[in-house]
C-alpha cells in the first residue's frame, strides 16, 4: 500500500490565497508521501534533500547534511574519490557547505 501522491484538494477559484493554499498543502502531502513510501519499500530513510550540487538557496544551520543525488568518481588515479554530499559548516542562507568525500581506493 502506499499514499496517493496527487491529493484532491477543494480549490476556490474566487480567491488566490485559497489556490496558493491548496497548491501549498499539495505539494507538502506530494512530499510526505514520497517520504512514507520510500520507508515502505524497505529503505533505511526517505529523504527529499538530495542536489546534484551544495545549496545556494535556503536557510541552514551547522551540521545540516544534503545528499549527492549523483555520486561520481573523480579525481586522478590513485586519489579517485565519490562526494557523498554536502555538511553546513557555518550557519546562514545558504550557509557554509564542504564537500564529505569518500576515497574509492581507484
């Protein structure tokens, strides 16, 4: 079993604070759901903050974590290593990011 991703909220037209509500609220239950169901399919955690790249957007605060979305090896010979993601170091909007590496061994 899992959530339905797409849930079907009242909308009135009439107003605007009533569409940005509902597009709100949709968007928060699309990602609650995909959270629900990567836990049901047997996943140690769901997670919706995976970047292709450190944030340069948002508020975060020291320790934060953002997931690499798309780990790849880099590097040359002898030194390759993956970018698991990315650690906030100092706070702020976006804060303060490095990279956490992992040594491959390649």
């Amino acid at each position: 079993m899992s959530l339905q991703q797409e849930p079907n909220l009242p909308q009135n037209p009439d107003t605007p604070y009533a569409k940005a509500l509902n597009y709100s609220l949709k968007e928060l239950f699309r990602s609650i759901a995909r959270q629900v169901n990567a836990l049901g399919g047997g996943r140690i955690g769901g997670t919706d903050n995976a970047s292709t790249a450190a944030p340069t957007t948002g508020m975060y605060a020291v320790g934060d974590f953002v997931r690499n979305s798309a780990p790849t090896e880099l590097g040359s010979a002898s030194s390759k290593y993956v970018i698991l993601g990315w650690v906030c170091t100092v706070s702020g909007t976006p804060g303060t990011f490095l990279q956490c590496r992992v040594l491959t061994g390649n």
